[in-house]
C-alpha cells in the first residue's frame, strides 16, 4: 500500500509540475530582444496558422499586385493610393481567369468589418505596436477565408501610412490552426529531463530537472519491480 501511495504521488507530481511549468505566463519567460527591423517571421510562430504567405512592399509588381497560392486557391493582394484589397481568383472550367476575384472583407479585434478596402487610416486605428490581425471574410457567402496580419517597426514608422512610403510594412495570410501553436507536454517533459527545455538557461534547466527525476526514476523502478514475478 505504501509503495502504491509513493506511484500515485510521483505521477500526481509530475504531471501537476509539467502543468505549471507550461502555464508560465510568457513575461516569466525573461526579457526579449529589441530588433532594430522588423523582418518576415516564421507564421507558425507569430500565429499559430497550419499554412501561410507573408511579403511585404517590395514583392509587389509594377501594378502594386502581388499573387500567391494558398489553401488551393490562387489569391490576388493589391496596395493602391493607400488602401488594401485581397480577394481569390474566379477560374472558368478551372482555368480560365478574366480578372474576377472572390473578394474579401477585413474584420478587426473588436468584430467591426472595414469592407472590402481597407485604408491607412483604418490600419492605424486597428492597430497595437505595428501590428494588427484581421479576419477574413468573402463578401459573396461570409465563409471564413483565414487570418490576415498587417505589421511594421513603429519604433521607426510612428503611422502605416509612412512605413508604406518607405517600402516597409509586412502582410501575412494564413488559413488553419496548426497543431503545434498549443504546448506539447511530451516534448516539454523531454526537452526537460535531456536538458534542452527551449528558451531556458542550462543552470535553471538543471534544476527544474532534478525535481522530476525523483518521480521517474521511482516510476521506472515500481512498473519494473511490479511487471517482474517472484519479487
């Protein structure tokens, strides 16, 4: 019964540890690094999308256009005179493509649609610290049609509107949720136990360590005592 009580107490330990340690607010974390520019990112990463294109201003064609495949479908980014528009290409018999587009609508934090264009000054009042997200809607059914992610240095560019003269604001369109936006507590558990927990010091790393390794080494020695007969 005491060996019993001494199982139930390492696994109750264990997974109670893992739980706080992966509720860490991310301030805990320690501090940042301040990047002089902001450069396209990892959209796993800043979003958590299963698939994604990002660019910026200077990917744009001579018509202030640029095009990608996403999700399947081919899609249409254009910038005019200080407004946005994004919309997915309408093919005839699969192929054939005369201009028209499956537009859509930019819905902010708050739940308040910007339409189908959406303006600088819009963008600036959407916005936190360079950046904002906008879900995406088509005008024609309102099905969703993914995330959509404005963002520029605001340290340099106090407005969107002088980061687009500049040639300097970022998009990104993703679609999905990947997987690995939420913690994966096995891969904590041994990223913890090799010494390799991501974004922790080897010291601290070492002890956090050392109070999970009581547990499972009593865990490996009770199933091993338990599953061998005679003893």
């Amino acid at each position: 019964m005491a060996e019993m009580r001494g199982f139930m107490f390492a696994i109750t330990f264990i997974i109670i540890f893992l739980g706080l340690v992966v509720s860490v607010p991310a301030d805990l974390a320690g501090l940042g690094s301040e990047p002089d520019i902001v450069t396209p990112v990892d959209s796993v990463l800043l979003a958590g999308f299963s698939a994604s294109e990002d660019w910026n201003m200077t990917d744009l064609t001579a018509f202030s256009q640029y095009g990608y495949n996403l999700n399947a479908r081919d899609w249409v980014f254009s910038y005019y005179t200080g407004t946005l528009q994004l919309g997915a290409k309408n093919y005839i018999l699969g192929f054939l493509w005369f201009g028209s587009l499956d537009s859509c609508e930019f819905i902010n934090d708050a739940g308040e649609t910007r339409g189908g264009v959406l303006s600088t000054a819009e963008i600036d009042a959407d916005a936190l610290n360079g950046s904002v997200r906008y879900e995406l809607r088509y005008l024609v059914n309102g099905l969703s049609a993914g995330g959509f992610i404005v963002y520029w240095n605001s340290t340099v560019h106090t407005s969107v509107g002088t980061a687009f003269v500049a040639d300097a604001v970022y998009f990104l369109h993703g679609v999905g949720v990947s997987d690995t936006a939420v913690p994966d507590v096995l891969s904590l558990m041994i990223g913890l136990l090799t010494l390799q927990l991501p974004d922790c010091p080897p010291l601290i790393n070492l002890l956090l360590a050392t109070f999970v390794y009581g547990p499972v080494i009593y865990i490996i020695w009770f199933i091993i005592k338990e599953s061998m007969p005679f003893v």
